[in-house]
C-alpha cells in the first residue's frame, strides 16, 4: 500500500516536471542592451545600426524559428541625432514581411533581399519562402534603404501552409502578435508605434494588406491570446502592397472574368521542380467550361460590392462582363502606360494602345490581355483537384488541403474534399474588415501590380483600393508598367511616399 502511493506521488511529480518544461513562457519586455552593431553601406555611405535580432514575439510561441522578429535601429538615435528629419521619437517603424507562397516566412535581415525585384516563387526554395538565392546582393535591400532614410525597420517571420500550425490564419495572427509586441514597447525603443507602416509582396502583399485592414477586430482575439501576445493594439498607420494575391474567395471568377477567352497559358510551377522557363499548354475542354461559369459569377460579386468612383457614380458589370468597372481598370493601365511613355519608354511595338501626340488615349483590352497572356488554370486559386498553395493554406492541422468556395466544392474532383471553415475564409480576406465596425483600418494604403502581372486578375487590386477608397482612406494605386509578379522594384518612389504620409 505505502509502496503504491509513493509510486503514484513519482508520477505526479513527473508530469508535473514535463508541463512545467513544455510551457516556458518568454518574456514579452523589450531588452535594450541586447543587440549587435553592424555596420552597414548603402551608396558608398556607411552608417552603423544596432541590431536586436530573433526576438520571441509571443510569450506562448508553438514555432521559435518563425515567430521571431527581427529589429534594426539607426544607431544615430542613440546620440540624439536625426536623421531625414527623424529622430528617435519620430522615426517611424518600417515592417516589411517576407512571405511568399502563403509559405513560412523567417524575418527580413539587413543581408537578404528576397523580393528585390525579380520575378517570384520560381526562384524559392522548396519548403521555405525565406528568401534563398533569389534577390540576394542583386538589389539594394529594402531593409537597409528603410534605415537610410531614418526609419526603425522591425520584421517578422511568420509560420504558413507547409506545417501543420502555420494553416490559415497562423500567419496574420503572427504578424498582429509582432505588431502587438512593438506597441507594447513602444516607450522602451527609438522609433514611433503609432507609425508602422508594413510591406510585403504577393502573399506577402496579401498579409500586408490583411493587417491593414482588421486591426483590432475581435475575431483574431482567442488566436492571439492562445499564443500570449502583447496586451496593446495591433493597429497599424500604413500598408504598402505589392501584388497581393488576395480577396482568395473571389479570385478565381476575377481572373476568369479578365482571361476567359484565352485559351493557352504559360505555367509557372512552384515546389520543387519550379522554373523560370514556363511550359506553354492548351486548356482542355472542361477547363474551358469552368472558366466560363467562373467569368459569369463575377459580375454579381462585383455589383453586390456597390464600388464607387471619384465622382460617387456606382460602378458596375452586366451580366456578360462589360461596364464602367471595366473602364476603370482601363484607365489605371492607360495612366501606367502614360507614365512609361513620359518617362521615354518606347511603346511603339505595344500597337493596342491609342497614343496620339504624346498622350496615351485608349487602349484595345482584348489585345492587351492576349499580350499579357495567361498563367493559371481554371480555377486559379480553389483547384478543383485541390492542388494550389492557396488549397494548402486554408487546410487544418489534421487535412492538408481543402477547397474555400462553394464552386470548388461542387465541382470538386477529389472524394470527400472538404471546405475550409468559414469564419478562417473570412480571416484571410481584408475586403471583410474595411469599414467594418469595432475595426481598425490603416489610413495610408499603397498598392502596387504591375500591368505584365498575371498571377491574380488585375481586379483584385483596383477592388481593394476602390473599396478603400470608398472607406474613406488615403490610397495610391497604380499599375506599374510592365512589371511581372514582382516587389520592391521601386524603393525610392515607396520611401517618398512614407515620407508623405509621415512628416
Ligand atoms: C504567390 C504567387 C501566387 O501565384 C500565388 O497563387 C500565391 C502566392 C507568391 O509569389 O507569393
């Protein structure tokens, strides 16, 4: 009888060892003595900057080598001296992401520069959307052109759809906690909380323009509290988007709505056998018929968003497509293509635009778009056989890939495919949370797709920056001119802009 007891008090007292070593809890202060001095050039221009690196975000992580944060701080704040006009108090916090794929991401450092302005995913490794080969020493780094010009930089790594923790919402819910964390220490470091402005590209884009638009909505709130992130807000001041591949639920009739019609594309392939030399391939039968009745949903989605243009006039589709939406998408390439053609680019081959006299006055869209040519599949992003990144990212700890519309359910070729959970699919989308109440939207929104980008329907950013427009925030959208899937190509005209919305 003694001998059981005492055996049954030893395994009390294990286990109660093992939780107590399973639920190490990081401290969520910020620790100012904590960092290395690099010294960094830019220009020929040395500067050095304290580097606070690998921070645990969360107190409760389930991934130490994503939920992470990288912090860089000009060192000339810690002389009180300033620098493009900032000082340690005013020095707003650059956060840009290196997502990419809806992969898991690690935080930007001063040495990589993965979205530097090449065409991606192709060159990613396999597993990872950190960076690797691709746009290292090729381009300046946006993290270090950020301190340059006087700015905090703090990047967060982010878990995503290769893990079994990093499905759909994992990644927003990271970079909220990351955002939470410099909110909370605001008063312990140089630079302004009020002041984040965040950066990313394609799924990158998409996370930026998400923690843009859902600020401290409460549906995120048992996500954040399970992992232990800072109490404070996660609003942010401003988001710079390149390429998004968002609005994910509404995706496929857009881009069926602009590529109908044409029937070859250009594939490129992620994992492992990616490749920058796409294969040309001919839609089958069926394909063409799903790209159909994805092109005739558009119209009633875009019609029920009640968008508006600068003169308030609603804008609208009819049932085959056609309409001022249409125009309005037009337009945005017209005024892409105006400023190449002030910048001296030479149009001449591109013969479906209108240019008389210097000025670019129309534009054979059909021609465009043959030129532009197609890239995915019918449906682009809920593959019907369920094998898109996108299928990944909305997947559970237990289904690694799921469908996220009722069309690719129905239609569905996989047995006993399942549907994500809906309020996940909302969580992904921001165009959910813009204007909605108890919500905190960023006033300064740049969104940036480049008219050769044909990794999402043009749409998806013209409907997220009209909407926001109509929501009342600032918004600078353009459409680069010919630019692929692609970030970060433009870092001076990004800076000036942050300058703006900041001094
Ligand atoms: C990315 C590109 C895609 O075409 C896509 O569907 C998802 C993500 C990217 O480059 O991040």
């Amino acid at each position: 009888m003694t001998i059981r007891t005492g055996a049954v008090a030893a395994f009390i007292c294990l286990s109660g060892n093992l939780f107590a070593q399973k639920k190490t809890e990081y401290n969520l202060e910020f620790n100012p003595q904590h960092y290395q001095t690099q010294t960094l050039t830019l220009d020929g221009k040395t500067f050095k900057v304290r580097a606070f690196e690998k921070i645990v975000y969360v107190k409760n992580p389930v991934d130490t080598s994503r939920q992470i944060m990288n912090i860089y701080i000009p060192e000339t704040y810690y002389e009180g001296g300033a620098v493009n006009g900032y000082t340690a108090e005013t020095a707003p916090i650059f956060f840009p992401n290196q997502i990419g794929g809806y992969m898991p991401a690690k935080p930007a450092t001063t040495g990589n520069n993965p979205m530097g302005g090449m065409p991606l995913m192709a060159n990613r490794p396999q597993g990872t959307s950190d960076g690797g080969v691709m746009g290292a020493g090729k381009k300046q780094s946006a993290v270090v052109v950020a301190m340059s010009k006087g700015y905090v930089v703090a990047s967060a790594g982010a878990r995503g759809r290769t893990t079994n923790t990093g499905k759909a919402p994992a990644a927003i819910v990271d970079l909220k906690a990351a955002i939470r964390y410099l909110k909370f220490n605001d008063q312990k470091m140089p630079g302004d909380a009020q002041k984040i402005i965040s950066n990313g590209t394609s799924a990158g884009g998409a996370m930026s323009s998400l923690l843009g638009a859902n600020g401290d909505n409460s549906d995120y709130e048992p996500y954040l509290s399970a992992l232990g992130a800072a109490p404070a807000s996660d609003e942010i001041f401003g988001v710079s988007a390149y390429c998004p591949i968002t609005n994910l639920d509404h995706a496929d009739m857009a881009y069926e709505w602009q590529f109908n019609g044409i029937n070859t594309y250009q594939n490129r392939r992620f994992g492992p056998d990616a490749t920058n030399s796409p294969t040309q391939n001919t839609l089958s039968e069926q394909q063409i018929k799903v790209s159909s009745e994805l092109k005739t949903l558009f119209p009633a989605y875009l019609n029920s968003l009640k968008l508006k243009d600068k003169t308030g006039k609603v804008l609208t589709l009819d049932p085959s497509g056609n309409g001022n939406f249409k125009e309005l998408i037009k337009s945005y390439v017209i005024a892409s293509a105006q400023k190449a053609l002030n910048q001296g680019t030479d149009l001449t081959k591109q013969i479906w635009l209108k240019i008389d006299n210097g000025k670019v006055t129309d534009i054979d869209f059909a021609a465009y778009l043959n030129y532009m040519e197609r890239q995915k599949t019918p449906p682009a992003f809920d593959a019907l056989d369920v094998s898109t990144p996108e299928n990944q990212l909305f997947g559970t700890s237990q289904i690694d890939k799921q469908h996220f519309t009722d069309f690719g359910v129905k239609n569905s070729t996989v047995a006993g495919a399942t549907k994500a959970n809906q309020l996940e699919i909302k969580m992904m989308n921001p165009m959910n949370y813009i204007g909605a109440s108890a919500t905190k939207t960023a006033a300064h929104w740049r969104i940036r797709h480049g008219s050769k980008d044909k990794d999402t329907g043009l749409a998806i950013s013209v409907i997220l920056g009209t909407y926001l427009l109509n929501n009342g925030k600032d918004v600078n959208l353009e459409l680069p001119w010919d630019k692929p899937h692609s970030g970060d190509y433009d870092l001076d005209e990004l800076f000036t802009w942050a300058d703006s919305i900041c001094k």
